[in-house]
C-alpha cells in the first residue's frame, strides 16, 4: 500500500498537526490501496499563512515570469502523465486506458490552454481618463472531487497562478495520489514556496475550515450542489467570493425525425464515459414518441456492447464506480425507478455477471420513465440512460429545462434544427451531437449547478478582481 502522510505547505512536505490516518479503498477490489492523513483546521491556517506572505510577492511577478514557470509545469506534467494515470484508475477506478487518454491530459489542456490566454489577455485599458485594471484575488481556497481529479484541479490552479494569486489545494480524499504527484511537479517547475500548497482532508474538516478562514480570499469549489451550500454558507460570514461548478441532469435532447443510428453514439457516450461519473452526462434522453421503441433499441444495443472490466487491463471496457456509498446510491435509483413503474430495458441492480467484488455496475436502460420519478430529477452519476418520450419541440424544449440543474444540455439531430433551439436551453453548454466541452471556453452552470466559469481567458478572468484608477498622469 503506497503512503502519502505527509502535507505540502509552502514549499516542503510537512508532517500534519493533529491529523489522522486514512486509507483509500480500490474501488474495483474493495482492498486499502493508499494512505493519506487527513488534515485538520491547524493544517489549514499553517497553509492560508504560507500563501499569504508568498502573495505579496507572486502577485507583483510579471507576466512573462508567471508564463514561464507554466511552460516548467507543462513540461514536467508531460513527463508525469504515467505516474498521474496510474494513480487515477487505481483509486477512483478509470480503465487504465482511459485514465492515460482522458484523465490526466485533460488537466495538461488546462495548463496549455491556459498559458495561450495569458499571452493574449489584456490586464490594463483605458476607459475615458481612467484605466482599468485586472488584479488578482488574492489567496484561494481549491476544493475538487475525484471524478475527473486533474481536470478540476487544473482548471483551478493554472488560471490562479497565471492570475497571480495563491492557493490552497484540499484534493478528494477519494482519489488524493495523482493530486500530490501534482504537487511534486509544481515543486520541481519552481513554483516558489507558498503560493501552491496542498492540505489533504475531508470536507467537514479541512474544506470547512478553509471556506470559514477569514485569510482565505476566495473558494473555488467543484462538487455536489449540497456540499456547495455548505461552503457558501461558511463563505458568507467573511464575504468572500464563491465560485461553483456543482451537480448536473443533462437532458440529451433527441429531435424528432432525427437518423438514430448516427446521432446518438456520440452523445450517449457521455453516459459510458467514466463509468458515467461526469457532471455533464446526458443521462437523461427525451424522444418524440413516434421514435420510443426504435431509439430505446439503440441504447440498449449500445449499452449491451459496453463491456465492465478491470482498471488495470487495457482496452475500452468501464471500470467501477468510486466507492460503495455511490455503489449503493445508484442501485437505489434504479430500483426506485422500477419501483414507480419505469421499464427495465437491459441491465438492472446488482453487480455484472461474474463478479462478486468491486463497486462494479451493470449498464443500464430504463424507458417509460416519467418526469415525477427520482431517477429523472435526481444525478445518478453511473452508467445508467433513461428514455422519457415528448409530444412536440415546444414540450421537449419544457421537459429539458425542468430540472433546478442547468450545468449542460446536449441535442440530438439535425444541426441547423438544433441550433434554434440551443438558446432556449438553460445550461452553460449546450451541445449539438456531441457532449463534452470544448477546450478554451467557458465551463460553468446555471441554477443550481453553480456560478463562476473555469477554461481559457473566462476562467483566468474569474480569478482576478476589477480596479478602477482613476487622476493617472497622462
């Protein structure tokens, strides 16, 4: 079992104040597979401390400076992409595959697509006789999840050191390896001692801590929508700003009329994708009732071809999900929809054929499912696609919208037809037969699925503050 108990707080790794041990469970054999400390409110203002005093001077280094200490970090991340994949699938469960295509290079377009909006963004204009000025925040706190770990560590860290700010890193306790190699690249690219450091922990104690700690500028913080009001409501006594990226039931909008066959492999991907353990998933298909049976075949011909294996071998299969909590969460709904009358079209409760460990779930479809049942309002975050049926666009269109998420929508068909009705949709991304972002614009959501938007220059923008000057000499 590997051994992470030490923190890194400005500069070096440091042994924790009062913390307590903690193994990390191997979701696909149920077995410890890592041991952290989990840190502890001491932890943390040793932490705010360190980023505090590097603040005052990160925050004056210029921008070519900030540039190429993000070029050292490309190179060394580049370098580590093995060792960060490896721990990925071995602690939240991603196919090995997946983890070195996916996972961990979605945190190196991060810090690329950062660097190129550094070189491009403009800090000071004039504005009359006055000049405007972007500013970073101050010290941030960075609380992420294990899902997709580096994605959302990176769309945290690159934009706020690029913006000259400092941090606080609490990883998941789920998936904490890849995190603290993350840490040794950033030590070995010369990120100066203080203005990153890393304190693990759970949310009740370490992400409490650092959302209430009055040294603490701002919270960026990717998670569920309940957890995120826990850190606005410690947030809000030291007015700080919140930013959130929270959950998500995409709705996968299938037009009517729409060639089956080729539309909707690419955007029911995203429900196989991770094991279906993504934010954005459109988990939730709407079809016009003249196409009910011929699109429920479809999925559930697709959902049979996805194959459940172990992380560690090679190949396209899925892994299990993270933990057993979101093991029993997603069997839960399942039978909560049969239980309300859905129709169980392939898969179902319990663990695929021939297993008997492992948080592993069967790929699962379910028609008839009508807007008043939990599995339709509620984020499954699992390999599990519901098909409800609609009457007309204008009810489709309804249906989409009548969730309190709104972080993605996606739309199945034509394209020149979907874009009409793009605008109407309530999410910040809206994708026409596909489902992932693209790199360098916005990510963010409405309603309930958080505010604040993380990629390229609208992310590097959301870690700075807006100064007005006004009587400079001319």
């Amino acid at each position: 079992m590997q051994s992470y108990l030490k923190h890194y707080i400005d500069g070096a790794w440091v042994e924790s104040d009062g913390g307590k041990r903690h193994e990390v469970i191997d979701p696909a054999t149920e077995q410890p597979c890592t041991e952290i400390t989990l840190g502890t409110a001491a932890d943390a203002d040793k932490a705010v401390a360190a980023a505090r005093k590097a603040f005052t001077t990160w925050s004056q280094t210029s921008v070519e400076e900030r540039a190429a200490i993000l070029e050292r970090i490309i190179a060394g991340y580049k370098a580590r992409i093995p060792d960060l994949a490896a721990a990925t699938s071995r602690e939240m469960g991603a196919p090995i595959s997946f983890a070195s295509m996916a996972q961990a290079p979605a945190g190196l377009g991060h810090f690329i697509g950062t660097l190129a909006a550094l070189r491009e963004f403009q800090f000071s204009e004039q504005v009359g006789g006055s000049r405007v000025v972007h500013e970073p925040v101050g010290v941030v706190a960075m609380i992420t999840p294990w899902n997709w770990p580096l994605n959302q560590i990176c769309a945290k860290v690159a934009p706020a050191l690029a913006a000259g700010n400092t941090m606080i890193l609490k990883p998941s306790e789920e998936a904490p390896t890849n995190a603290m190699i993350f840490a040794e690249i950033l030590h070995e690219a010369g990120v100066p001692a203080g203005v990153f450091n890393l304190v693990n922990g759970d949310g009740p104690g370490v992400g409490a801590a650092l959302s209430a700690h009055k040294g603490v500028d701002m919270v960026s913080f990717t998670g569920s929508t309940r957890a995120g009001v826990a850190v606005a409501t410690a947030a809000a006594a030291t007015v700080k700003r919140v930013h959130q990226e929270l959950g998500g039931k995409a709705p996968n909008l299938v037009l009517e009329g729409a060639k089956l066959e080729e539309v909707l492999p690419p955007t029911l991907a995203g429900v196989i994708a991770n094991t279906g353990q993504s934010c954005i998933a459109p988990t939730r298909l709407l079809v016009h009732k003249s196409q009910a049976a011929a699109a429920t075949e479809v999925v559930k011909a697709m959902m049979d071809a996805t194959q459940v294996g172990n992380p560690e071998d090679q190949g396209a299969h899925i892994g299990p999900v993270v933990n057993k909590a979101q093991f029993e969460k997603i069997q839960a709904l399942i039978q909560s929809a049969l239980d309300e009358g859905a129709r169980l079209v392939t898969g179902g409760t319990g663990r695929p054929d021939g297993r008997n460990a492992g948080y592993f779930v069967k790929p699962t479809v379910l028609a008839d499912v009508t807007p008043e049942m939990r599995i339709y309002r509620e984020e499954t975050f699992g390999p599990v696609a519901t098909i409800t049926t609609y009457d007309d666009r204008d009810q489709a269109v309804e249906m989409a919208n009548d969730t309190e998420y709104g972080l993605s929508a996606t739309i199945s068909g034509d394209p020149a037809e979907a874009a009409k009705i793009a605008g109407k949709l309530r999410a910040g991304l809206v994708t026409i037969n596909s489902w992932g972002p693209t790199p360098g614009t916005a990510f963010g959501g409405y309603k309930q699925s958080g505010n604040g938007r993380e990629g390229g220059k609208y992310g590097l923008t959301d870690f700075m503050e807006v100064k007005t000057i006004v009587g400079e000499p001319a």
